[in-house]
C-alpha cells in the first residue's frame, strides 16, 4: 500500500521541478527580452536604425 503512495509522490515530485524549471527558464528568457526591446526602443532614435525593427533572436 505504502509502496502505491511512493510512486504518486515520486511522480508527483518529479513533474513539479521540471515545471519550475521550465518557469524559471521561461521568466529568463522574458526578461531577457525585455532588455533588449527596451535597449532598442531608447536607442534607435539616436541611430540609423529603424524604430521597431527588432531582431530578439
């Protein structure tokens, strides 16, 4: 009985951390991002370069 239990806490275990996982990464990412639409956004008006042609890749 006990060993049924372990098995849905070790599943249930497993499946959060790659969730949290997957958020953190995510959250990095979006900031990231954010970063650099906000360093293009305060600089294209200064430079040739074209407001709003942005290249987050």
């Amino acid at each position: 009985m006990y060993k049924k239990y372990l098995i849905i806490f070790f599943y249930l275990f497993i499946t959060s951390c790659n969730t949290v996982t997957g958020t953190i990464e995510g959250t990095a990412l979006g900031v990231v991002k954010d970063v650099k639409t906000t360093y293009h956004y305060s600089t294209c008006v200064f430079t040739k370069t074209t407001c709003g042609d942005l290249d987050l890749d």
